[in-house]
C-alpha cells in the first residue's frame, strides 16, 4: 500500500465524528525543529493516526509516529544513528476531561484560530520529547581511541580510591 502524505492540519472533530483513521507520513524536510535538535533526520516520520470520539464524549486523537535520526554520541563522539517512536493520546476537550476528572489519561491539543489541529507540530512535539537524555551507542559499541578508556570511569575510580592507580601498576 502507497503510504500517503500526512494532511498538516486537520479540524479534529470533524475528522472525530467521520472516525478518520490516517496511515502516512510527513516528510522529513518539514521536520524542521526536530533537525535542530538532532544532527541529521534520517527518514521521513512514519504516522498512523486516529481520530474518534469517546465514551465520554471527548474527541480523541491517537497514534504512533517514528522517525530515523542521527546524533553525536556523548561518550565517543562519533555518529550515532536512532531510531525514534512515539505513542500518543490526545483529546481536544481539556475542559471536559478535566470536569471527568481524567486529566492524567490524554494530553492536550490546542487548536488554531479556525478549530484546526496542527499534526506536523504534535507529531514533532512527540518526536522531539522521545528523544533519550543522553545520546550514546549501545554499552560496548563506541569506538575507542587507541589504547582509550572511558576517562570519565577512570577519573571516578582515582578520587573515590586513590589506591586504585597502584594497584593498577602492580599489575601491569
Ligand atoms: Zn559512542
């Protein structure tokens, strides 16, 4: 199946009321902030979204969005490339899930001056927030200088013992 473009807004409730379901993507070069925090975005954002209306009455946006991008890794330094994935839930309705008191199940979406939901900004909101705290290869895999060491580790280990450093010379 041909994956299709992303529609950039959407009127939620509309969309709610006919159970739209999209199953697409948004094109990386539109991922602008995302690539301001990332080295490079490798793929366009992969989405699937769906739009309904919920027991309650509250307008629901659900969905999944992932996307290829690549870092510096903070231990070595060198590339590091990442897969991103993020899962949502959001509902329109923020007064009306706050007066069911179920304001810790969604997220809320604001809408634009005409009732319009900007999905290329959720999408990379969501993005950017699955991002990890540090950004490092899996433990093991960075590339080492020759001879390196983690520096960090070493420092570590010579001020909490300082006998460290000779024990290390007696066995070499
Ligand atoms: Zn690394």
């Amino acid at each position: 199946m041909q994956k299709v473009k992303i529609p950039h807004k959407v009127d939620p409730v509309r969309a709610a009321a006919k159970k739209l379901d999209y199953d697409g993507y948004i094109p990386r070069d539109k991922l602008e902030r995302l690539a301001g925090v990332v080295e490079t975005v490798l793929s366009d954002a992969e989405v699937r979204l769906s739009f309904s209306v919920d027991l309650q009455g509250l307008t629901v946006i659900e969905g999944s969005a992932g996307a290829a991008v690549k870092c510096e890794c903070q231990r070595c330094g060198d590339p590091c490339e990442l897969g991103l994935s993020a899962d949502f839930h959001y509902t329109v309705d923020e007064k009306k899930a706050r007066d069911l008191g179920l304001e810790d199940d969604y997220d809320f979406a604001d809408l634009d001056e005409f009732g319009e939901l900007d999905i290329y900004n959720l999408v990379e909101d969501e993005l950017m927030l699955s991002l990890p705290m540090v950004i490092m290869h899996p433990e093991g895999e960075c590339e080492m200088p020759e001879g390196g060491v983690y520096g960090k580790i070493v420092t570590e280990n010579t001020e909490s013992n300082p006998f460290a450093v000779l024990g290390k010379l007696k066995k070499s």
